[in-house]
C-alpha cells in the first residue's frame, strides 16, 4: 500500500495503528456533532395513531363436527348440527380408543 492509498482509505488496522505507525496521521473528527440521547420528545402537535381494540370474540358458528365413520363436516349453525343427528362430536379425540 502507498503512502496515497494509506491516506485516501486509512490504514486497515484503524487510527490508532496509523499514528503509530506515521505518527503526525490525526484521526479525522466528526464535522457535525453526534446526537445524543435521550432523543428529543415529538413535537406537540404530534398525536400518535388510535389502535382499535382487536379483543376475540368467542363466535360458536361455523364449527368442525366429527363422526366415527363419516367425513368431517362444517356446520354454520344450530340448526344444522341438530339435523345431523346423533353420533357426531366437537373433537375427533371423543372416538380415540
């Protein structure tokens, strides 16, 4: 590496190596201050967005029904699940043996 490649893109082991190693090297300074924290309140005029509540709602319909020898069906209200007579359950696990 040159001296002009060490000067255009440092020293590849940092500042600290560079004014080691040529001594009147000074590591470059930030031109514009850091922000510091904490980070500065919004403005007051600033009002943040209104979330809506998404609380669950227990809705009993539609429903899986599940029968020992028949394919499972969706059932969309009360009626249809008495017009489906007897044998049927709300989970599969009520015909494990």
């Amino acid at each position: 590496m040159t001296d002009g490649e060490r000067a255009l893109y440092g020293h590849p082991y940092g500042d600290q190596a560079r004014v080691a190693l040529f001594g009147d090297v000074q590591p470059e300074q930030p031109s514009t201050p850091v922000q510091q924290f904490p980070i500065d309140p919004p403005p007051p005029e600033y009002t943040p967005p209104v979330r809506e509540s998404k609380a669950y709602v227990y809705q009993p319909y539609p429903r899986w029904k599940y029968h020992r020898s028949k394919p499972a069906v969706i059932v969309e209200s009360a009626q249809e699940e008495i017009a489906l007579g007897s044998g049927w359950a709300d989970s599969p696990a009520a015909f494990a043996k």
